[in-house]
C-alpha cells in the first residue's frame, strides 16, 4: 500500500496539531495499540532531520493519532517548502510509511513571543 499524501502549513511560533484516523487499503480502521511511530521534517528526504512531531495514540484501537509541535518547536523551523512522513513500526516488526507530503513554513504577523 503506497503512502497517503497529506500537505501541511505550519506558522511559525504558532501550534500545531492535527490527528489522522488510519485505514487499511479496504477502509478498514488499523488497530495501531502495538504500532510505535516516527513522523520527521527535513528539508528533503535524503537530509538531516529538523523536526520531529510529538505523536500521541488517542484512540489506538479506533486507529487514531494526533501529531503535535508546540510553538518553540515551529518557531525553530525554516521558512518555505520543507518536507515530511509518517512512519510505523507495527506488533510484527513490519515497517510502513502511512503518510507523506509537503510542509509549507511561513512567518506570524504578530511576535509569537510572550513575556
């Protein structure tokens, strides 16, 4: 099964946060209790990591994650087109990669940091 395609914009200094429910090829909800993820930023696939999401099991049997990256962490990534996935490791030891696509940076307005 090839990897679903899911762009995303990130401001920077600004939260992130956006959760996935996960299906098989069928439609099927994949039950992901004994799956560990990994969901990396890089510039392009073959370069050094920049930023890692946090990733929570929210509903593992109904197949739901949320990926997270607090303010500090955005505020840290470069402005424009960068790149990233989401990769699992399931029961098994059979590795996937269930999401890819592009991460668009671009600047806040207002100054993100509060004092």
């Amino acid at each position: 099964m090839a990897a679903g395609t899911y762009n995303i914009s990130i401001e920077k200094g600004i939260h992130f946060d956006v959760s996935f429910t996960l299906k098989d090829s069928s439609g099927t909800v994949i039950n992901v209790t004994d799956f560990t993820f990994k969901a990396e930023i890089r510039r392009r696939p073959e370069t050094g990591l920049i930023k890692a999401f946090t990733i929570t099991k929210t509903n593992a049997s109904g197949g739901v994650i949320a990926l997270e990256m607090t303010g500090a962490n955005t505020l840290a990534l470069p402005v424009g087109k960068l790149v990233w996935d989401l990769v699992a490791k399931d029961g098994a030891d059979k590795i996937r990669r269930y999401l890819t696509g592009d991460v668009t940076v671009t600047e806040s307005v207002s100054n993100t940091v509060f004092s």
